[in-house]
C-alpha cells in the first residue's frame, strides 16, 4: 500500500523529510499520521495546551522477534495466518503472526517466516519466550534457523483510564484547529481498519 501510494503521487510526496514542527505552513488542511508524543513535538509551538494533552497519552513498549523455521522441523505444516491472545490471560506473548503465509516472498518454499509479539522486552530470553509460543501451537522438532529481534520502546498506545480523561480535552483543542486532523491509532482505534476508517472520517478532500 505504501509502494502504490508514493507511486501514485511521488509529485506531491516529500520523503525522508524530518519535521521537528509546525509554523507558518501554507495548506488547506494538516494530517497528523505520526504518534502522540511525535504529534506533541510538532504541536508545541501552535499549540501547548494539545501538545501536554498528547504527551500525557502512555504507551507500551513491545518486542517484535522474526523467526525462521524449515517447513520440514514441524510435524503439522502451520496454516492460517496466526492469532491473538486476549490480555486477560496475562501472558507475555500479544500475538503470533505466520507471515510466509500472509505475505507472498516472505520465504523460499523450503522456509516459514513467523513473526512473534512480545510485550515488553526486558527478559534476555526473549527469543526463547517466542519460539516457544511457536512450538505451543505448532509442534517443531528444531530451532529456528534465523532470528531477528526489534524492540519498540513506545509500541502501543494504552486506552486506558487517563486516556478516557484525556480524550475530550484532546477534542476541545482540536476544534481551535478547524484545518487540522489526527489520523492515528492513538485516535478513535488502534487497529489498520480503525486508522483507514478514521482517516476516511477526517478527509477533508477527495484524493483522485
């Protein structure tokens, strides 16, 4: 989606532009896609009492560990596209995602690529924890080949109690920015869908 987009309107794009905020901009209407505490940089200067507001929402840190396996170790070929753990089993382990069999290329066919979430990642045998999610749903008799581990230090915004509060002043200040929209998952859903229903909500112009 990101490949189709800048394709279709490289003219219009700026890449690997950093904007440390937001002064005398000349637009007919300002998408803030970036997190919270990005927007809250961006928003000092227009406008502090939104830019304490959005510095105050949490979030929660995450590790995310690429695993490699040979199809041939497990005694079950994994199928599907893989699952969620709800937090009210209170385990480690957030998801598990087989992402050769989302994502076409991912893989050779000999391989399987499985992505495993972790939240938090202050365990040194956190690569551990995520293979043995694996072979707690999909036996394996070996190892991953490969591993990759990236850690997020502000991976997920907390809808929590201080959120709620938050939310209507958030509201408040963005009507003093009648040409401004947030379209982000710490805004009205975490999730893809929620952000593109979001962003659909917030369009201010339609895109040809």
């Amino acid at each position: 989606m990101i490949d189709a987009l800048t394709r279709r309107y490289a003219s219009s794009i700026r890449l690997s532009q950093e904007v440390k905020d937001l002064r005398d901009v000349k637009a007919d209407m300002i998408f803030l896609c970036v997190p919270a505490y990005a927007a809250a940089n961006m928003l000092q200067n227009i406008a502090p009492a939104l830019t304490g507001h959005l510095r105050n929402i949490h979030y929660a840190p995450m590790a995310v560990a690429g695993l490699v396996y040979r199809k041939a170790d497990f005694k079950m070929l994994p199928r599907g596209f893989g699952y969620l753990i709800p937090s009210s089993e209170g385990k480690a382990v957030l998801g598990l995602l087989l992402e050769s069999n989302v994502f076409a290329g991912r893989s050779d066919d000999d391989h399987i690529l499985v992505r495993v979430m972790i939240g938090g990642y202050v365990s040194p045998s956190v690569l551990q924890t995520a293979h043995e999610a694996v072979a707690d749903v999909f036996p394996v008799k070996a190892g991953p080949m490969r591993t990759t581990l990236t850690l997020w230090p502000k991976a997920i915004p907390q809808y929590d109690q201080d959120y709620a509060r938050l939310k209507p002043m958030i509201t408040d200040e963005l009507a003093r920015l009648p040409h401004m929209r947030i379209v982000a998952n710490y805004w009205n859903g975490i999730s893809f869908n929620d952000c593109v229903k979001n962003a659909k909500g917030s369009s201010y112009l339609a895109l040809p």
